[in-house]
C-alpha cells in the first residue's frame, strides 16, 4: 500500500487502463465490440499522434544533420575546385601572355638588322634596381647559355642595353639610359643625319646633332647607326623635344626610350 501512495499517478494511469481493457473485453464478448472496440481504437490513436510526431521528428531532425553534412562536404568540394579551375585559368593566361612575347621577341629578331642568321638567347628580367633609375637589370640567363659581357640586349620595342657583368646562371644588363652607355644614331626619316646621345640621368636620353642644321623634329624615331658595337637599324625611342644650346651652339634633342623599362619581363640577347 505503501507504494502505491508514493505512485499515485502512476496507480490512477494503470486502473484507467485495466478498465478500459476490461471494458473492452467484456464488449467483445457481448457482441457489441465493434462499437466500443473501434472507440478504444480511436482513443488508442489519438494518444499514440503526439508519440508518432516526437518519433518523426528525431528522425527528421537525424537526417537533416547528416544532409547538413553532406551538402558542408560538397560545398567544399566545389570551392576547392573552384579554386583548381581559377590557377588553371591564370596558369593559361600566363601561358598565352609569355608566349606573345617570344612571338614579338622572335619577330624583332627576324626583322633588319639581324635576319636569319641571328644568334640569340631569351631571358626572364628578375629583378630591376629602381634605386638607379632602371638603369640596371638581371636576367635569368648566363655563361650557361653563351651570354658574355658587351653582348646586345633588345626587346620586342628595340634597344634596351649591353651585358654588363655574368656568371653561370644570371647576367645583368646596363640599360642604354645609363649614362656610361654612349650611342650613335640616325634618324628614320633620313639616316643621312647623325647624331650622338646618353642616358640623362633621368630615364630617358639627351643628345645632339652632328650638323646643327639637321632637320629633327618632335615626334622623330632614332635608330642605331651602325657604328660602335651595335648593329645599324635597331630602335631607340622617339623625340620628345629639341632645342639649340646657343652656348655649345648645338641642337640638342631629349629622347624617350621605345623600351619601357618598368614593366619589362622578357628579352633577347643577341651572341
């Protein structure tokens, strides 16, 4: 007796069940079960709902945790490769981008001066020393490829400088806006008229005319004149302004250099 007052609720569940299932019983064995069974029935679902909602939920609530999972995995999966196509597409466009400057590179080449016979070696600029006004670079070529002090260095553009200093794997190169660099031209219009010029000390080239009287222009292309140790015909750059300096009584010409120096990346030393 004791414990069944210490379960009270527990006690009143249970009596209400063993009525009911003796109700149901006693209907069925009175004919009339069909009736009264079918209540019991409906009431026996009617508990059962909330349990079959709780069950349903667990369930739900398990598989969308691990459909959670799942999609976390794929979504990653996709990012990286995402990721894979994006350095494959940047490997391309690297790929194309270097292979343009060979063909530019290779078509200065096969154009006057050089021609066919030309012996060249192509090479990566490294590094540029911008404290010295791109006056220095160096290159990813050296003696192991044939490259030797004084050899010609030019880009798709033109001139760019001599070889200056090499070892084994690397030579550096002292471009023509250098003032120690000293070059003879002619002009585009009229190779008839030479002059001489140098690195100003301010990335670009001062000069002047041999012939005072010389026809030069604002807008004019310089070429190597042949003399010295480069080729005749090979780009310098373009007149950005001329004046006569009454005191040396010359007319001196400021030239921009037709290689851009900043953003050079590849060139050809030529043997």
């Amino acid at each position: 007796m004791r414990w069944f007052r210490e379960h009270k609720i527990f006690s009143v569940v249970a009596g209400i069940v063993i009525v009911l299932l003796l109700i149901t019983f006693g209907a069925y064995a009175s004919g009339s079960g069909s009736s009264v069974g079918n209540g019991f029935r409906s009431l026996f679902t009617t508990v059962q709902k909330p349990f079959s909602y709780i069950g349903g939920g667990i369930k739900n609530a398990y598989n969308g945790i691990f459909s959670y999972d799942e999609l976390q995995e794929e979504n990653e999966a996709l990012k990286k490769e995402n990721e894979e196509l994006k350095r494959e597409v940047n490997s391309n466009a690297v790929k194309k981008d270097e292979l343009e400057r060979l063909e530019k590179l290779w078509s200065a080449l096969s154009a006057e001066p050089f021609g066919k016979d030309v012996e060249a070696v192509s090479g990566n600029v490294i590094s540029i020393d911008n404290s010295s006004g791109y006056r220095e670079f160096t290159v990813d070529v050296g003696e192991n490829k044939g490259v030797s002090v004084g050899n010609l260095v030019i880009d798709e553009n033109g001139i760019v400088g001599v070889v200056s200093a090499v070892d084994n794997k690397t030579a550096k190169i002292s471009s023509i806006v250098d003032s120690s660099i000293k070059l003879s031209f002619v002009l585009k219009k009229n190779m008839d008229l030479v002059g001489i010029i140098r690195g100003d000390g301010d990335n670009g080239l001062e000069g002047y005319m041999v012939n005072e009287k010389s026809n030069v222009a604002e807008g004019d292309i310089i070429l190597t004149s042949g003399m010295g140790n480069f080729p005749r015909g090979i780009a310098i750059g373009k007149v950005s302004k001329v004046y006569y300096d009454n005191g040396k009584q010359l007319k001196v010409v400021k030239v921009r250099p037709t290689s851009e120096f900043k953003t050079m990346q590849k060139v050809a030393i030529v043997k």
